[in-house]
C-alpha cells in the first residue's frame, strides 16, 4: 500500500548538496513551455522541497537558452546545460541523466504531456522499494489518429525485429534510483535507446499507467522521420537480428534454387526438352539481386554505427550551464570530483 506522499524539505540555495530527487527534462525549441513547467513541479512537489531540476537545451533554436538563464537567477532549484548544436531527445536525456545528483531522478518531457501531477505516484513506487519506475501512455484520449497509428507500427517494428519486448505505448517518463543511474552511466555506446536497455538491467521495476496531457505550446517536434530514426537505433543497438533475416533469406533461396535446379535437370535429361526460363531466370536475379542490397545495406547501418563508436566522438558537447563542474570542463579547467 503507497504511503502518503511527502518530500523532505531542503536548503536549495546550496548546490553543491545532493538532493532527494532530479527531474531531469530534454527540451528543444521549449522557451514558452519551460516556465510553466518549473511552476508547476515545484507547485505539485511543495515548497521547500528537496529537488533540482535539469532541463537540457538539445541546441534549441527559439529563446530557450535565454529562459533558463533568466529562470536560473531567481530559482535556485533549476539548472541547466545548453548543447553547442542540436544533438537529439536521447543524447539530451543522457546528459541530463549523466549530470543527475539526487537519489533518484526522474525524466519527462518539457511539453508537459507528462503530466507533472503524476510525479508524486512515481516518488511513491519508489519508496515502496521500485528500483525503476517505467510508465506506459493510455492512448485511450488525447492522442491523435496519426500518433496512434504510428506508435503502434514504431512499437510492432522494434518487438518483432528486436531482442527484447518493450511494453505498447512506453515513454521516456521514468524514474531511476541512483544504483540504477549508476548501471546506466556504465554504458559507453554514443547512441542508446533507453526504453530498450532499462527494462533490460534487471533491477525491480513498476510499470504505470498515465493520461498524456495536452501540449501547453508549440508543436511536437517528433516527426515521423525522427521515429523511424529512434526505431532503426533501437534495434540496431541491441540486436543483430536484421542480419540473421539475411541468412534465413539466403538459406530460404539456396533450397529455393536447389528444387529449381533439379527440376531443370529433369526436365532436361528425363524429358529431353529445353526449358524456357527467360521471365523465371530475370525474376529470380532480381529477387536474389534485391535481397542482396537489402543485406549489405543492413551491414552498412551496423559498420557505420560501429565506425560511430570506434571513432569515440561524443555524444554531445555542452556550450553552457550553470553546473560548476561541467562550468570548469568547458573552461578547460580540471574538474574536482
């Protein structure tokens, strides 16, 4: 049974202390939303309450940077780490992830479709010992036809192709415990696909049911491109299964060829007449010809992914933020752990 929901109340005003949770917030091209967000987490979490908050700005094109410079004068709670250029959702929620100092930290979005009154029944499964908080959108209401139709596809895609199963309608809204974090900062790979690498950690988790909130501002900027995009990475960083579907294809045209060849045999040395094959042999070379461009482009995604790491470039660079220690890497000072 969920206890009451309370938050220790803290001093903020010092950062250099470690508070109870980070809400850790990926935003791009967000400036009108930022501020109604911050007013209304520290609305729903109280007064006083022991949190920061770490909004990333993915190289936002708006005034976003400028909004939390300005906001980070007058509430010591945020924080922020602006991106030299636009990096993308999961490399900012990396970062922000990275950069978390609370015992736990949870991640939403900025558009405030996750919506900040769920945060206390996150905080409750928690502390009812949930080491992972993973939570799942009813697309029930709120949801256009397009977003239903193509997060059904996106999540067919990765289950099928994938080697893990991630739950219909899962969202980077979850909460991590700081051992979960500290698992997380383990993996070195400049692209990751969160949602399929946490269920994957084995620690306990709790899976919960929410109501997506409408957009205060501006327009979504998960394009059906940028899905595909998360899709393709969130397979081909945990699976080698595409490539497998190139040897079963091949193996499935060996044998295919293997009939087609006695037949021919056959019909060449039993019944003494020519086989007439132009149409069979063209639609066999452009089958053959097609499966085979299709292999070596799903060998050329692994090669470049693995060309992307071999190179070891980082997965994003900070401009500015107001966290001493990023502060002082950025002024090419040595950092103090």
């Amino acid at each position: 049974m969920n206890k009451p929901f309370s938050i220790t109340e803290a001093t903020v005003t010092n950062r250099t202390t470690r508070p109870e949770i980070s809400i850790v917030v990926p935003a791009y091209n967000e400036a009108a939303n930022i501020p109604v967000l911050v007013s209304e987490v520290l609305n729903v979490l109280g007064p006083g309450a022991d949190i920061e908050i770490l909004v990333v700005n993915d190289g936002s094109r708006d005034e976003t940077a400028e909004t939390l410079k300005t906001m980070a004068e007058k509430t010591p709670e945020l924080r922020y780490i602006t991106f030299s250029r636009n990096f993308g959702h999961q490399a900012a929620l990396l970062a922000g992830l990275r950069n978390a100092r609370g015992a736990c930290a949870i991640a939403m979005d900025a558009d405030l479709q996750h919506p900040p009154e769920f945060l206390p029944m996150l905080i409750d499964a928690w502390r009812d010992g949930a080491a992972l908080v993973l939570t799942r959108r009813d697309d029930r209401e709120n949801v256009s036809l397009f977003k239903k139709i193509s997060s059904s596809a996106f999540y067919k895609f990765v289950n099928v192709l994938g080697d893990f199963d991630i739950e219909p309608g899962s969202a980077d809204f979850f909460l991590l415990d700081r051992k979960v974090l500290r698992a997380l900062n383990q993996f070195g790979e400049s692209r990751i696909f969160l949602r399929g690498i946490l269920p994957t950690l084995g620690y306990e988790k709790q899976i919960l049911d929410y109501s997506p909130a409408d957009r205060r501002h501006g327009a979504s900027k998960y394009t059906l491109r940028k899905m595909i995009s998360l899709g393709l990475d969130g397979i081909l960083s945990t699976s080698i299964n595409p490539l497998r579907l190139g040897t079963i294809a091949a193996m499935a045209l060996g044998g295919l060829a293997s009939i087609y060849a006695l037949y021919a045999i056959y019909v060449a040395v039993v019944l003494k007449t020519a086989l007439p094959g132009w149409t069979s042999v063209m639609l066999v070379v452009t089958i053959i010809g097609a499966i085979q461009l299709f292999v070596l482009g799903v060998i050329g995604e692994y090669l470049g992914r693995a060309l992307t790491e071999v190179r070891g470039r980082p997965a994003y660079i900070v401009a500015e933020t107001n966290i001493e220690a990023l502060a002082a890497e950025i002024d090419g000072e040595e950092t103090v752990q």
